[in-house]
C-alpha cells in the first residue's frame, strides 16, 4: 500500500539535501497524519466489515452442488465419462475423494461412497458438513436387486434401512423428474462388454449379442430397502479391486498406467463377494429395490434437510433371458448394463430439474474443518487489526501489505 502525503502541493519536491526546520516540521506533521488516517481507515474498514451487507448489496455468486454418489467404481465410472472433470478438480477430505466439476449443466460434486451403510452415510455427511457453499440435493445411482426385471430402472418413494421399521422419504420433485423421464427416456437392452480390469477405456459400452428381448421401462413408486451384513463397520475398497471393490474408477482423471495394472491383477472375485458381505442370495419379490446404500444416504440427507432420490438399476430380477440362478451370478452378468441404465436416467433428470442452483463453489480443501467465519464485531478484533495496520504502516520499506 503505496503512503502519499498531501502536505505539499503536486508538483513540488521538498529539498533533498538541505533540510531545514520547516521541511521537518512538515515530515512530521505528514507522518502524523498517515498514521491517524491508517487508524480511522482501519477502524471503518473492519467496522464495515463486520455489519451485515444489506439485502441490495451485490455478494458474490456461492450457489451449491449437488451430490452425485455411487457405491462401485463402476457406478461412478458413467458420470465421469459424460460430465467435465478434471485432476485439478479432485480433492480429499476424511479418505474420501471428491470431483468438483459440471455434469448435465449443473454444477456437481461426484463421490464414490464404497459399498455399504456406513460408507453411504459418511460420505454424505462428510460432503455436507465441507461442501463451503452447501449441497442442494443428493442423488444416488446404482444397481439394485428387484422384483423388477433385469436392466429395467427403479426410483423408490420410500426407504427403509430395518426393515420397514423406520421410513425415509424420495424428494417429491426430484420424483416428478423421474416421472417425467420416465415417459420418453429409452434404456439400453444390450448388455454391454464392461471394462471389468479397466484395461481397455472406451469399450465398455460395446454391445455383446445378449439382449433382454424386451424393452426395459422406468418405474416410479413403491418401497426400498436397503442393508448389510457387516455389523455396522465402513467395508473397505480392495486396492486395485476392478469394477466392484475398487478404490477409484479406472477413469477418474488422474488415474495413472498403475492403477490400471493394479485393476488387472485384482479381477472381482465371487468367492470374496459370498464370503465377506454374505449377501442374501434370494433377490427380493416385494421390493422395488434391494440394495446395501440407499436407505443410509437418504437419513444423512434427511438428518441435513436435503432432497433425496435414488436411482437403482436392476441387476438381478426377473426376465433374465439367460436364466441364471440369482445372485451373485446375475449381478456379474448385468451388472453394467444396470449401472449405466441408472445413469441415463439420473442424467436426464438432471437436465430436467431446472430448480437446481447452478454456480461454482467448492469443498473447503483443508478438510479438517468447517468454513471460516466472519470476524466479530468486537472491540477487541477492531483494535488488533488497527495495531496490525499501524505497524505495517510503520515498515518505511513496504510498498504494499499482503494480505
């Protein structure tokens, strides 16, 4: 901060090598004066700073993201292939990553919870609780068992995470997107090749000659559920644990030529998959969707006041035209198919929900705590910045103060 003293007309220059009295009277009186006038600056500045802006008083454009989760990397790995991501973009906070970027026109926060209740919960009260310009909706896609058929789409109105015992409830406008999606969205019926090793990105959309035979739909309504058997701990991710028990989309940016060898040496393993989650091996005939997240993100989004839907893609139902035994054998062979059906739909909703805010914020980066406050109105607080002011006005050498 440049200091210019108004003790001499512009233009004129005092003598440089013969000061006299006068000319010390008046450097005196000039410094006199800049400090008085850093004190009277400083104290109005922090005043005003700590009085509320008025309604009219223009404010900088903090509008929320909305959360985007999916348990697996391969119910994230859609998203990431259809928004605008970046490195730059991708921050950590309590072990979870996060990918602030753009997806369907809105500005999006993209997680990958892993799978589970506790990991479901966690991520969504770690995005609310550092998201700095807050979270204006969670939504949820993934695969699901169901008494639907395979590749078809479920939106649940309810879930319960015990059985019936307790219900949360779908956001009713987010329900009316779904709706309304529902009437002109076309899914896909061809299972797809999938990347299950992330050795080849770009062809795990590839179809393979099996089709459903059918035209999968959209179904709005009904109930969820959602549970595990895991006894109330956060599942891990295995490290390079494919398209399942990853611990990051082959394609997430940043990804490097190890995570994908890593990916290659650790195939998805059913014996692991019956073994540790001891998943039921009947697939649900009552439920519009069975799954081990839903029902725990949305008490998290409840618990913050936040609309919730989730969007289950039916991995193992009914209408199989290849008559596999259930779970888990029906899970690994549509798997894919149902995850990037739930995301179709998930995108075009998101599209659609014009009441969504829409502008850049961000997690704070630190992680290790809420944004910071205001300074109070104290006397206190104006004093200490007043003497910090002062003292930097007292540095002759300083051109400028960093703030």
């Amino acid at each position: 901060m440049a200091c210019s003293c108004a003790c001499h007309a512009p233009g004129r220059h005092l003598p440089a090598l013969q000061p006299d009295r006068r000319v010390q009277e008046q450097t005196g009186r000039c410094a006199t004066h800049a400090w008085a006038v850093g004190v009277f600056i400083i104290v109005a500045v922090v005043g005003l700073s700590a009085t509320p802006a008025s309604p009219s008083a223009a404010q900088p454009a903090c509008l929320s993201r909305v959360l985007v989760v999916g348990a697996m990397p391969l119910e994230v790995h859609p998203f990431l292939r259809a928004g605008t991501f970046d490195a730059a973009g991708r921050i950590e906070l309590g072990g979870r990553a996060f990918f602030l970027g753009q997806l369907a026109g809105h500005e999006v926060a993209l997680a990958m919870t892993g799978i589970g209740m506790v990991n479901a919960e966690q991520t969504v009260a770690t995005a609310v609780e550092h998201l700095a310009c807050g979270v204006s909706a969670v939504l949820f896609s993934g695969v699901a068992g169901s008494r639907r058929s395979v590749g078809e789409v479920a939106v649940a109105e309810r879930w319960t995470p015990d059985g019936g015992v307790s219900w949360f409830a779908a956001d009713a406008e987010l329900l009316d997107r779904a709706r309304a999606v529902a009437d002109d969205i076309t899914l896909d019926r061809q299972v797809p090749v999938g990347d299950d090793a992330c050795l080849c990105p770009g062809v795990e959309t590839v179809p393979t000659p099996i089709d459903l035979g059918f035209d999968p739909r959209v179904w709005v309504g009904g109930d969820g559920t959602s549970g595990d058997t895991l006894d109330g701990l956060a599942m891990p991710c295995v490290p390079g644990g494919g398209d399942v028990f990853g611990c990051r989309a082959c394609t997430e940016p940043g990804a490097t030529a190890a995570d994908i060898a890593d990916f290659a040496a650790n195939p998805p393993s059913l014996e692991f998959l019956e073994n540790f989650l001891q998943y039921p091996e009947q697939t649900t005939d009552t439920y519009e969707a069975q799954d081990m997240e839903s029902a725990a993100a949305a008490r998290a989004a409840a618990a913050a006041g936040l609309p919730f839907v989730a969007v289950r893609g039916v991995s193992d139902g009914v209408g199989d035209p290849l008559n596999l035994p259930g779970f888990p054998f029906q899970f690994f062979a549509y798997r894919h198919l149902a995850a990037d059906n739930a995301a179709r739909v998930t995108l075009a909703m998101l599209e659609g929900w014009a009441a969504m805010g829409q502008a850049d914020s961000g997690f704070d980066a630190r992680g290790d705590e809420p944004p910071r406050q205001p300074l109070p109105a104290s006397g206190g607080g104006i004093a200490a910045a007043a003497m910090w002011v002062l003292a930097v006005i007292g540095r002759r050498r300083s051109s400028r103060v960093a703030g």
